[in-house]
C-alpha cells in the first residue's frame, strides 16, 4: 500500500499505533499516566493521526516502541552500487 498524502500516512501511523498498544493491554488513560501526554491527546492522535512529535515520541517509548522512533531517519543502506557513487559525488 503507498501512502500519499501526509495525511494518510499520519492516520496509518496512528493506526499502527491503536493496533500496536490494544495488542499490549494498555489503555489509553494507563499510557498517558506512563507517559505524561493528556489523555485527550493521545485520543485525538488515534482518531486523527495528528500529534506533535514530542509527544509521539514519549508514546512510543512507554509502549516499548524505542527502535520505531530511533529507526525513523536512520541511515539507508543504498539500493544499488550506483547509489553509492552517487553519494560519494556530494
């Protein structure tokens, strides 16, 4: 599936995440107890897909999710030699 819109891919994302924190029994009054984001918060994420990133990151974090935020701009490894010489060029 390709996302186009930024829009789509924050309600993905937020989807992603509803899935990801039901699968662990966390509900979201615990989590934002854990985490210190406001309840009403991380209900307008899920519904929406719209948060700030702080506090995305803070979520994240309290679910165990770490590695998705550390992964998120992480170096790629190139696709291809030419993609190397490419980016030696620079």
């Amino acid at each position: 599936m390709r996302l186009e819109t930024p829009y789509e891919m924050a309600s993905e994302a937020a989807k992603r995440f509803r899935t990801i924190r039901k699968s662990k029994k966390i509900t979201i009054k615990a989590l934002s107890e854990q985490c210190g984001v406001p309840y009403s918060t991380i209900r307008r994420f899920e519904s929406s897909g719209e948060i700030s990133f702080l506090s995305l990151v803070k979520m994240a974090s309290a679910i165990g999710e770490d590695e998705q935020i550390t992964r998120l701009f992480a170096d790629r490894i190139p696709a291809s030699i030419e993609e190397v010489i490419r980016g030696n060029r620079r």
